[in-house]
C-alpha cells in the first residue's frame, strides 16, 4: 500500500502516478550511508550526475535537476524556502534522513505533484514513510564500519539506535531514533589548478536525534508530536570546501583578503511539528503544524562584498531559514464511485543572510481538491487542481488529469497529463545583493520581477503483474519547463535597480526554457523460490533553451543509466546479493560544445565528455540468533579508479590536469566514487 500519489492508502498499481518504493526489507539488506544512496537503483532517478561539497550526491529525476525534487518526512516538507547552503552545498541537507531502523519504506513519485504537494513537486517527490509506534516495546542498534582498501582514503563509523512502545497501553507511545556518524577524511588528489577543487571529502561529523508521541484516545482519533535536531560538521582547514579567510591556499601564507570561509563549515536543522489522525463516519481528516529551522555556520563576509577596509569583512556570515508549514486534509468517499480529497496549506517562511541590511520573507497559501472517480471496475480518473497564492508573484493553478485503467488481472494501464510549478528562493526575490560565487569573487543580485518556474508533464505507462511475483513496466515521460530561472549576462539596470551599482554582478531572471524526455523499463524476474533478479533501463534526454535557442542539456542526467540486481535467499537466515549499475557519458560543460570558448573550449578539446563507466557491489546478510545479523558489504567491487588524469595546456601555456570521469567546479560533475570499499555492520533487534 502507499499514500504518496493520492493522500489516502491504495495500492501501488492503482496510484494515479508513475511510483516506486524501497521497502524495509530493501534498506536492511543493504547498508545505505544516506538518502541518495537507498535511491540510486530506482529507475528515473539519477543519483550520480553530481556530488556537493560536502561528498552527498544530488537527487535528480527524470532529467530534471536536483532543485526540483521535493522531499518529505511523513508528508512534511523538508526543502526549505531560502538558499542556506550556498555555493555547492545543497546535498548536505540530504544527510538530514532518519536512521534505516525508524523507516518503514520511502515512496518515490517521478513526475510532477505539485497538485497535492506545491511548489518544489516539479520533477517528483520523495516521502519517507516512518514506523508506527508499535503496541509493544522494541527496537534496533546498528553499528557499522566502512573500511576502504586504500590507505589514502578515510574510514567511516556510524551507530543508529531505534526503540519505540508503550507508556499506557493503548493509548500512549513513544518512538525514539538517533544516529552518530564519522568520517576521516581522504587525501588530497587533486592539483588542477584555476578553479579546480579536490572531489575527495574531508573530515566530519553528524548525529541525528529525534522522538515522536503519539497519543490514540480512541480507535479512530490519534494525537502526536515530534522534534528532531540534526547537526553536521566539516573540516575546512586545507581549504577543501572554500577559501579560507586571508590564507593563500596554495603557499599557507597570510593573504588580505576574505573568501567567505572559516577552517570549517556546520549545517544545523531543528524541528518540531504536531499534527493528528481523525476519522469520522463521513471520511479522514488529517492535519499538521510543523515548524523548522536550517542554518549553516562557517560562511563569513567576503572582501567583495563590502567596501575596502571595512571592519565586517571576514566577520560571521549568518544564513538562516525558519519556515512554519500548516498542512489539512480531508479524504471522503461520495458514494460508491468518488474519493475527494480537498485541503488547504499555509506556508510563512523568512531567511537572512549576513550579506543583506535586513531579513526576508515570505507567505503563501494554496487550496487543492481531486477526485478518484471510478468510472467503472476497470477504470479510474483522478482529476485535480491546486491554487497557490504567493505574496510576491500571486497567483498560479496547477491541474492534474491521470487515468487508470485494468485491461486485464495482471495488466495495467497508466496515464496522464499534469503541471508543476516551482516558487523562487527568497534570496532569488531580493532587490539587492542576495550572495557571492567564485570563491567570494563575484556578486549575485536578485530579481523581485521573477516568475514561478513551471512545467507540464505527460506520461504514459504499461504494468505487468502475474501475481506470483513476476513484474515488469514500461513509462513514456515527456516534461516541458517554462520561466526556468538561471543566471544571466550582464546585468542590466533596466530590469534590476540593483544592477546600476553592480553591472558585472550575476542575476537571476527568467530567460530559460527546458525539455525532458524519456523511457523507463522495470521488470522483477522471480528465477526460482530462492533467486530473483531485478532490471531497470533508464533512456533520458534534455534540452535547454535560452532566448528561443537550443543551448545544449538541461541537467548532468546521463543518457544510459541501467541497474540490475540479482539476490539469493536460500533460507530465512541468509541473504546474498551482487548489484551492477551503468551510466553513460555525459556533458562536462553546461551549453553547446561548439560555444565554448577559452580555457573551457581547451579542456573540452582534450578531455572530450565525462566518460561512461560500469560498477558492481556485492553484499550479503546473516542472522546469527533471532535478533543479531551481520552484514558484509563490498562497493565498487572490482576497484574501478575514478582519478584517471589527462594533462591540456590553458591559455597561458600553463598545464591542468583534468579527470576523465568528473569535473570540478563550486561543486563535483559527474561521478568521483572511492575505490573498493568493505562496509560491515552488526544489528541488534530488541
């Protein structure tokens, strides 16, 4: 069963949406470090076109970039409405995942649901779905290593705990969760040069705690509560993750200038939310008050943003974002042939940045209701619209049109027609100064002017089921982008006031359109009682455009990303599985090749694309009593090296050295994965 697709329980065949889950029994089997990770191996999803600074790798679905895929923790939102994490730093926020033992699936939708779930819910959802609090007291403690077989790069440790029960039977419990994980960091590899960043991560830290009540006074009425902290700290004494303030990197020596950056970088995210659960006899109501706090820690002023000798420069950097979210609902059946769900969201969200003379922010409200109307025992409609009001733009209506149909017991038709849309950032609206790139180089303005990004989504799909666990789909996509927000050339006061005191600065403005297409194919092979393979293919293409011109790929997505896994169960205590992923080459620069010019068009012409590659993992589970199991992991399982080098001489005569595989920049394109690594861990149910 899932609720993601709808907001009601129904079985995943039938959810008006293209849908994949990770069950329980898949993130227990292998040992997932984050959330990118549990999700690499579902088709239409593309965990590898690129990796932060901080090593997480970016979510992208369908081709569409990582920005517009929204995640949820029991339907809440968790992406927020500023930019905290600036520069390359986005994945961090990704670690923000309750531990493996705390979930009980994760829900993905590829394709647009911004009818249910507004803006961010243009490329596709992603809900964690946690465990219940159980009627009696249990839990898990999971403790694992990660030991890569070359010296040079660092191991990783990490303990999760997870206990949930009673306090009154029957009517009051409580679920506890916590996870504490450690990693050293790698040497240094790379000496590009320019603008060039070493991919390997360093040093850091992480511990996530949270607890959730829940209080039940009757069958059909439930009450809860729950907080959450989560910190993240990372080591920036080598100047990995940015320049560090008034040291030249290159030489160790003292410099006069501010980059932005302390010796260390933290990401701080506090939360807490109440919400309950009531069923009447004339349907569901569910509702939630969720408020969040995000902030990242060791940013600081940069010389290029204040005037020369001013004593701020290098002073502490605040980025912060509160966001206040209510969510309500009502799921009610009409007869015997509708569901209706209509609701309603307010959203009230302020950011500040150090940068800017004051704080900003935002309030939007938006009301949706569908319709799940059978048409007959073989065919279901959904239609659906949401209206969002926002206080800088105002208005936008997202439809929603899907159609279900059951030509067969075993086949399963799916189709439809659906928009999205996406708000911009708060620092994206500010009439102003709204950040720095380029190692604190370049000034970023903002745009009050700016449009709602949006986007319509045709699918078309074909299931299989045999009922005796033999499965297969097939998914056609086509997703069109309108109003796409990027940066643009020079900045221009006619459209900016700002940029009359700024006319080199970057600016956002809505000059860009985007294409994403596709073919998804799934199938589940039950070989014997004891052995099953899973296949998945993914063929994507993208298309920017800018100005009415085609101006190369809308994402990293490579072209060819297949998975496949093939698993042996040959008792209740053991399991064994060896897992293969391909992805495809893919562009190295954003644009057209043949518009490259300087030291770009040079490394093009020497490097050519990131290069395909193909990796394998193998992995195994034993349960030794009936509450302890081991596992031992081994990833990139024949060793495949990553840091393959070509020289290209740059402008100047100078030689770079450039990677085959990855480029790096504010952040890492492409795939930078470690060598052969044996990850092994011990749980203890209880």
């Amino acid at each position: 069963m899932v609720v993601t697709a709808s907001g009601f329980e129904q079985e995943l065949k039938e959810a008006p949406a293209s849908m994949s889950v990770v069950t329980r029994q898949d993130l227990e089997t292998r040992n997932y470090r984050d959330l990118a990770e549990a999700l690499q191996d579902v088709e239409g999803i593309d965990v590898r076109g690129g990796t932060g600074k901080s090593g997480g790798l970016d979510i992208s679905i369908r081709g569409m970039p990582s920005d517009y895929t929204l995640i949820l923790i029991d339907g809440r939102r968790q992406n927020v409405a500023g930019d905290v994490t600036p520069n390359g730093f986005g994945a961090a926020l990704n670690s923000f995942m309750p531990p493996v033992s705390a979930i009980e699936r994760i829900e993905v939708i590829r394709g647009p649901m911004s009818t249910l779930y507004g803006s961010d819910a243009m490329g596709g959802v992603i809900n964690i779905i946690t465990r219940k609090v159980a009627k009696q007291w249990g839990g898990a403690a999971n403790v694992q290593l990660g030991l890569p077989q070359h010296g040079d790069e660092g191991q990783q440790r990490k303990i999760s705990l997870y206990a949930n029960g009673p306090i009154v039977q029957d009517k009051l419990g409580i679920a506890l969760r916590g996870d504490v994980f450690q990693r050293e960091a790698s040497d240094r590899i790379w000496t590009g040069g320019g603008n060039a960043r070493d991919p390997r991560p360093g040093e850091s830290r992480q511990h996530n705690l949270g607890a959730k009540l829940t209080f039940t006074p009757t069958r059909d009425q439930e009450f809860w509560a729950d907080v959450e902290t989560a910190r993240t700290w990372y080591d920036n004494a080598d100047c990995r993750l940015g320049t560090v303030d008034f040291v030249n990197c290159a030489t160790g020596a003292r410099s006069n200038t501010a980059s932005g950056y302390k010796d260390y970088l933290r990401f701080h995210r506090d939360q807490a939310a109440i919400g309950h659960r009531s069923r009447f006899g004339f349907g569901l109501v569910e509702s939630s008050l969720m408020r969040s706090k995000t902030e990242t820690l060791g940013r600081t002023l940069p010389s290029a943003a204040l005037p020369a000798r001013d004593p701020r420069i290098g002073g502490a950097r605040q980025l912060e974002t509160t966001n206040t979210v209510f969510d309500t609902k009502l799921v009610a059946p009409i007869g015997d042939k509708h569901v209706v769900t209509t609701g309603a969201q307010w959203w009230d969200a302020s950011f500040k940045d150090g940068l800017l003379p004051q704080s900003h922010s935002q309030r939007m409200w938006a009301l949706f209701a569908e319709d799940e109307w059978r048409l007959s025992d073989q065919v279901t409609a959904t239609l659906g619209g949401r209206y969002n009001r926002h206080d800088a733009f105002g208005g936008e209506f997202s439809p929603r049109a899907y159609m279900v149909w059951k030509a067969t017991p075993q086949i399963t038709v799916k189709g439809g027609v659906s928009q999205g849309f996406r708000a911009p950032r708060l620092n994206q609206l500010i009439d102003g100064v709204s950040g720095v790139s380029g190692q604190g180089t370049v000034l970023n303005i903002g745009n009050p002017t700016l449009k709602p990004e949006t986007s319509t989504s045709t699918e078309l799909g074909l299931l299989y089921d045999n009922g005796g666990g033999l499965t297969a789909s097939g998914t056609l996509f086509h997703n069109k982008i309108k109003n796409r927000i990027s940066s643009g050339g020079e900045c221009a006061s006619v459209w900016i006031s700002s940029c009359a005191a700024n006319p080199t600065a970057a600016y956002a403005v809505n000059i860009d359109q985007g294409k994403t297409w596709g073919l998804e194919l799934a199938t589940g092979i039950p070989l014997s009682a004891e052995w099953k393979l899973n296949l998945n293919y993914t063929w994507t293409d993208t298309e920017a455009i800018v100005g009415g011109v085609k101006s190369g790929k809308l994402s990293d997505t490579a072209r060819h990303v297949a998975n496949a896994q093939l698993q042996w169960k040959p008792n209740d205590r053991a399991t064994l599985w060896l897992r293969g992923e391909y992805r495809g080459k893919s562009q190295r620069f954003d644009g057209n090749p043949s518009s490259l010019t300087g030291n770009n068009q040079r490394e093009y012409q020497a490097l050519g694309d990131l290069k395909g590659y193909a990796l394998f993992h193998l992995g195994g589970s034993y349960r030794i009593t009936r509450n302890a199991t081991i596992s031992l992991n081994v990833f990139n399982l024949f060793d495949k090296n990553f840091n393959k080098f070509r020289t290209w001489q740059d402008t100047t005569g100078a030689t770079q050295l450039g990677s085959l595989y990855y480029r790096t920049t504010s952040a890492t394109k492409g795939t930078a994965a470690g060598g052969r690594t044996f990850w092994v861990s011990a749980n203890i149910a209880f």
